[in-house]
C-alpha cells in the first residue's frame, strides 16, 4: 500500500537533525500512510560509499520506509583516534540519499544526541567479545558502538537494522546486544561491498596514497588464500595463520594487528577448522587501518 503511495510521492527526502523533528516525522508518515508502514534503519558515520548504498538498497526492498542515520560518534573514537579528520561530506550524502530514495536522513549534532556531555549511561558488551580482535587496539570502542546503536534505534524506533559484514566484531556486537536486551529490533546484515580488485569499499580508503592503494587488496587477497590453505589443501589453522601474517607484511607492506580464525557466530578463536568460521584481519598501510574479513558458512 504505502508503497505504490512512495512511488508517486514528490516529498522527497526528510532531513532531521533533532529527535523531536525526528519523532515529527515518523508520527506524520505513519499518519499518512493506510496500514502500519514498515521502518528499516542503516546507521552511518557518513561520507557514503557504494557499501552504505547496497546496506540501503537491501532496507529498501525489505521495508516501506527507510531511514538513514549519519552520526560521526566521538564515544567510540579513542584518545589519538582520528574522530576530528574522519571525512564529514553531509551535503554529498544527503544529495546521494535523495537520489536513491532514502525517506529520511537523521543527522544530529554531538550536543543532540550527548546533551550531558561525558557523563552518560553506557551500554557494555561482554568481555569476552570486546576484549580481543578490533578492541585490544581500540579500548572502549565497543562500549562507544554499542551505546550509540542503542541510543539510535530508540530514536528511531524500526522494525529493521542493516548491518555491514564489513565490521563483523561491530556486526556480532549488535546481534548480541539485541539478544541480550530485548531490543525489538531485527538486525539484517549485509554482505560486505568491494571495489573489482577486492578491497573492501571504506571511508578512510580515501586516505591511502596511490601506492597504498595498490597494496591494499593484498587484504582480502591473503584472507582468499588463507581460506584455501585450510579448507583445500589441509593445512593447519596455525600454520596458515604464520604464513598469512607474513604474506600481508613481505609482499604487500601492511604492519599486522591481528589475523585470527574466528567461530563466527561467538567470535570464539579456532584452532581446527569447522563452519560456520570467519577469518578477521586488522592492518595498517602508513597511518590507515583497514579491517576485512571472510565468512566461510
Ligand atoms: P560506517 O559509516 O563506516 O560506520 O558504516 C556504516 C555501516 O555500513 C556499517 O554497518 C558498516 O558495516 C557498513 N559498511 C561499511 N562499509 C561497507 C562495505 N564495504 N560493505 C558493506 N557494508 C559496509
């Protein structure tokens, strides 16, 4: 119903940037609509790539509303961490959502969304899960993450929530998160978006010089060939892991982080192989890092 209303609607996009305009918004479209309207979120820090895109396609032929958030979230930015140079390009990215049908962008300001400042309740996701991988480099990350997506998804209140398998530990902290306390929400993830040569399609990927650009499939290229060292041709987990870390930094120059065989449902560390599993990688080429992963179900 509200479908065949959107297509022939000249609205537009809504652009909010506080949450009572928000609430404005949502009250007016569920009033304009016949039967309860279906509402998918995607929440961004914008500077939109293709990846946000197919995230947005995916909310909008899923849901009869889709709603795209862009926050940069200093919560989930350590000390040192570049929350001040992330890319802000708001005016790309609302011309991006306009044309391909996004109903509304939600953007509010840092004093919108933390009006008291440092001294917030916050959401913690278990040790277990936050404790390694992306959050032994960056403390706090998760909590930032977590407690941001908690706060976005009671603003806007849908039915769906699209997430990139790009940021899989981010991805498993969310699904946890939601479990854990009843968000009624259901989390889609999506398939991670890369360019031809492999590399995952990101925001900071714009930072890295022409040589680094061509260094940095080498990322995806290493976790391909980890995937065929274990499951084709039987070498053990261990080993393949040396050699993949010696790989990315010998022929590609990346400084490692970490390279880990994952469960990919717990994020539990492997030591045999058995499916569902994830290999995960973090790297750095100069001063970018860069994170990929690859599922094998
Ligand atoms: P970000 O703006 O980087 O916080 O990303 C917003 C959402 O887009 C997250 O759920 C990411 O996992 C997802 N995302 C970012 N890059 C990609 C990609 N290359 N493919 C699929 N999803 C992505």
């Amino acid at each position: 119903m509200l479908a065949e209303k959107k297509r022939e609607n000249t609205r537009g996009l809504s652009v909010s940037k506080t949450v009572a305009d928000y609430r404005l918004w949502r009250e007016s479209a569920f009033q304009n609509a016949e039967t309860t309207p279906t509402i998918g979120v995607v929440p961004t820090m914008g500077a939109l790539h293709i990846g946000h895109q197919t995230l947005i396609e995916q909310a909008k032929r899923d849901c009869d509303l889709v709603v795209v958030t862009i926050f940069v979230n200093p919560t989930q930015f350590g000390p040192g961490e570049d929350f001040d140079k992330y890319p802000r390009t708001l005016e790309t990215d609302l011309e991006l959502c306009e044309r391909i049908g996004v109903d509304c962008v939600f953007a509010p300001s840092v004093d919108e969304l933390y009006p008291d400042g440092q001294t917030i309740s916050t959401v913690e996701p278990p040790e277990e899960l936050v404790n390694r991988l992306c959050g032994v480099f960056r403390p706090g990350h998760f909590r930032g993450v977590a407690t941001v997506v908690a706060k976005l998804i009671n603003i806007v209140r849908s039915d769906f929530a699209y997430f990139g398998e790009k940021d899989y530990q981010q991805l498993t902290v969310v699904k946890k998160l939601v479990r854990d306390l009843n968000v009624p929400v259901t989390i889609c993830p999506v398939k991670t978006a890369r360019e031809q040569d492999g590399l995952a399609m990101s925001s900071r990927n714009r930072y890295l010089t022409e040589e680094q650009r061509k260094q940095a499939p080498g990322l995806h290229q290493t976790l391909t060939e980890l995937k065929r060292d274990v499951f084709e041709r039987d070498v053990p987990i261990e080993d393949a892991i040396k050699s993949g870390i010696t790989r990315l930094s010998d022929n590609y120059g990346f400084a490692v982080q970490y390279l880990e065989a994952c469960d990919a449902e717990t994020l539990e560390n492997l030591d045999e192989k058995r499916t569902p599993m994830v290999f995960l990688v973090a790297a750095k080429l100069g001063a970018v890092r860069l994170i990929d992963n690859l599922v094998v179900r």
